[in-house]
C-alpha cells in the first residue's frame, strides 16, 4: 500500500466519508490495525507509542480511587507510566504474576512473558478475577500466544519490538476482545490524539508480514543460546521462557556487566528489543536496584546462532 499522508480528505456526497481527517483515522492507519486485529483475534487500535497505549488503556477505563494490580517484574516503564496518574487519584500494586491477583483492585496487568525477569502469568487465576484482564504479550507476540483466547480482555504490545521488527518505529497497540470497549478506546484516543502517523503505520505493516518468520527464528537461536550460556562458568542465572527471542542473564555484578556489553563485537550494545540486530544491555543502568546488578538483558536478533554464541563466549572470556 502507497503511504497516503494526507489529513483530510473529501467529503462523499455532502457528508464525511470513511476518512476525512487524519486524527480520526487514515488508510495506512486502517490497515495496520486491521491485519493485528486479525493476528490477535481481536479489534486492534494503533498508538504512537507502547506508553502511549499504556495511557489511553488507563485513561479510558478506570476512574479516581481505581487499583490497577501491576505484574512484579513487568517492564519498569509501565510502572513509571502508571505513577504518573497518582496524583488523580489513581493507584498500582505489584504482585507475584504466577499466582491470583489481589482482589480489591479494578483492573489486572499482567506481561507475558515479564521482561527482564520472563517470568509468565497464571492466566487462568488473572482471567477468573473479576477486573479487566491486560496482557501485555510484547515478547510473547501472536506467534507465540494471542491472550484473548486464554480470558484476557485486552492485549497490550508496544509494536517499536517484535512487531516493527526493524528498530525503525516507535508505536504501540492495544488489541480489544470486545467492539463496543475498542469504540470507547478510539473514542478517547481520537479525542486525545494519540493516533499514530501513516508513515509509522505503514513499517508496521511491513513488519507484520515477516513476523512469524523472524519471531520463529529469533527463538530457534534463543533457546540454543539459553542452553550454552547455562552451561558457561561465568553465567550465574539464565531466564528463558522456552519460546521467543528474548532471555537474560547474570554474571557477577555490575562491574563484570559492563565488561561485557563493552567488550562485544557483533552483538549491539543498545537497548530495545524485538529487532533484526541482536542487542545486550545491563538494565540496572535504568531499572537501578530493582534488578540485580549483573544482569544483561539479550535481544537476539537474526544473526548465525554460532556466530553470537563465539561473541558471547569472547565477551564473557574477558571476567
């Protein structure tokens, strides 16, 4: 599809049509939304960013005085996000995703796998609660689990990783089991105008049509790294989930995590995840005590397996 820019567009008749300005909806836009919804099984809306998804979620459904119950572990971001709204009287806890949330609490939020820690929910207890259920499935992607077939309400990617694919866009998503909460969603998401551009839209797209190739890929070479970095003497902890691209591990505090990520050749000293380029960074220079000291977060990318492996061997040979 040509990338349409315009943000207008002729009335039909008299009357709009099914576009007729931009922050109300666009063809690439349309498109985007209309190829994950059908990934996920559900009524996609695209956003300008992962925490611009976040926002609109929160903002659209919950009220002052509502809890969110927010997965220990999940991605520190989503935390920052959400304490930003403490000051309208909206709150978050954490909770140990692999057993039942809290119960007084108006919705759940749940990361599937967690990152950095992938850790994966009890969707059966999330879903038997009686909040609205969010799964954050950016790692996991729709080639590995779509949540609105295991009780979720809500599906939450930031679409910058595996669904991009290309550390090439900044976007996020929010896929709805129900029509009538994807209305409400727009409605708000037009009204703030957090709409994502056509240029972005259109990379999406791109980047849908090879997902499963890549995510396939990502974790036939992930789960053979997981298993040689587990036997390797300098490797404490490896996290791996079984399925996807992403894993961590650590090594002996923060002093050998940065000798690490300083030291690699192929491998990407970056952060992000999802991409075509394998990345590799220490996350307590964000996420600070909340993680160990030594851990290094891997992205694996699409490289020769045996290639990234000789990186990481070289790179951990250096402690």
């Amino acid at each position: 599809m040509a990338i349409d820019r315009s943000t207008i567009w002729p009335y039909e008749d008299g009357e709009p049509g099914e576009f007729y300005y931009q922050r109300y909806g666009h063809p690439a836009g349309a498109e985007a939304e209309r190829a994950l919804g059908a990934l996920d099984g559900g009524h996609a809306l695209v956003f300008p960013s992962g925490a611009g998804a976040t926002t609109a979620l929160v903002l659209a459904f919950l009220n002052p005085g509502d809890t969110v119950a927010l997965a220990e572990g999940a991605y520190f971001g989503t935390g920052v996000t959400l304490a930003q709204f403490e000051r309208w009287g909206l709150r978050y806890v954490e909770y140990d995703q692999t057993g039942a949330p809290p119960g007084d609490v108006q919705l759940v939020w749940t990361e599937a796998p967690s990152n950095p820690f992938l850790t994966m929910p009890d969707l059966d207890a999330a879903a038997a609660h009686p909040a609205p259920l969010v799964v954050d499935a950016t790692v996991a992607t729709p080639v590995h689990l779509r949540p609105l077939e295991h009780g979720a309400d809500f599906v939450l990617h930031s679409a910058t990783k595996y669904l991009g694919g290309h550390d090439d866009v900044l976007l996020g998503a929010v896929v709805c089991k129900r029509a009538d909460e994807a209305e409400r969603l727009r409605e708000f998401q037009t009204r703030s105008g957090i709409v994502a551009a056509p240029d972005a839209c259109w990379l999406l797209q791109r980047g849908l049509k090879t997902l499963e190739v890549r995510v396939r890929r990502q974790t036939e070479s992930a789960r053979e790294l997981a298993r040689r970095l587990e036997q390797h003497a300098k490797v404490a902890v490896v996290r791996y989930p079984g399925f996807g691209g992403l894993l961590s591990f650590d090594v002996d505090g923060a002093t050998a995590a940065r000798a690490v990520e300083t030291s690699l050749e192929l491998i990407t000293n970056a952060t992000s995840l999802g991409g075509v380029t394998s990345v590799l960074e220490a996350r307590a220079r964000w996420e600070g005590d909340r993680v160990p000291p030594g851990l290094l977060r891997l992205s694996v990318g699409l490289e020769p397996v045996d290639a990234l492996w000789a990186d990481l061997e070289q790179a951990l040979g250096r402690l």
